[in-house]
C-alpha cells in the first residue's frame, strides 16, 4: 500500500478496510533545528523531535530566558546548536530535552498550555 499526495499537499492511504486490520507508521526521531529571520535580520531557533515540535512552557511571571543570544548560528552546523540540548526524560507522555546550562525543558507542543501557561517554540540567537 502506498501514501498518495492530494491536492491539499496531504498524504492519504486509500485501502478497503476490514475489522482487525492494522496500519503501522514508522517515522524517524531526529532533533532538528529550523532557523527563522524575523525584522532587521535577528535570528530565531526552533526545535523538532520527529514530527513532534518542541516548546517551553511559561507563564506571565516567568523570566524568559535567551540561551542562544550570544551563539553564532551557521545553518551548515546545526549540531553545535544541537549539543546545547540533552534528553532529560522519556515517558508516556513524551520526551523532555534540556538546554544545557538552564533551566528549560522543552517538550513536546501538544504537552504545554493552559489557562495560566503558553508555549514558547523560538529563541532569539545571533
């Protein structure tokens, strides 16, 4: 069976399906690291885990933290950027990563917000 893309740019899996059938996705768990260029050049970061998109959860009384504004980033060596985070935890509910040297945890997306948080997936680097 194979995935087809539609006209949306989705791809979908068009089969007869029957009662105990079972359909298996593999995907490939790497971190990643997306630069964006924002207003007068500043440079932000964001991380991937697989499909999942890491974020730091705050809330209004935090003091966010910049752990990459003083790095230099050079988007064709992405792992000294990546070497800044470690795999704290892994459990049910996901992975947690932390960027060495601080205090945050990144997590999964999904896994943050709420009334009183937000999610926060970039960073401000040089």
């Amino acid at each position: 069976m194979k995935a087809e893309k539609n006209d949306r740019g989705f791809f979908q899996i068009k089969n007869n399906w029957n009662p105990g059938d079972i359909l298996s996705i593999e995907l490939d768990y790497q971190l990643k690291l997306y630069v964006q260029t924002g207003e007068k050049g500043k440079k932000w970061v964001a991380f991937s885990y697989g499909p999942l998109v890491l974020s730091q959860e705050t809330n209004k009384d935090m003091q966010l933290e910049e752990p990459f504004k003083d790095v230099k980033i050079d988007i064709n060596e992405p792992e000294k950027i990546l070497e800044m985070l470690s795999i704290s935890e892994q459990n049910n509910s996901g992975i947690v990563l932390k960027i060495l040297n601080t205090g945050i945890k990144l997590v999964p997306y999904h896994l943050v917000g709420s009334r009183e948080s937000g999610p926060r997936t970039y960073f401000e680097c040089l």
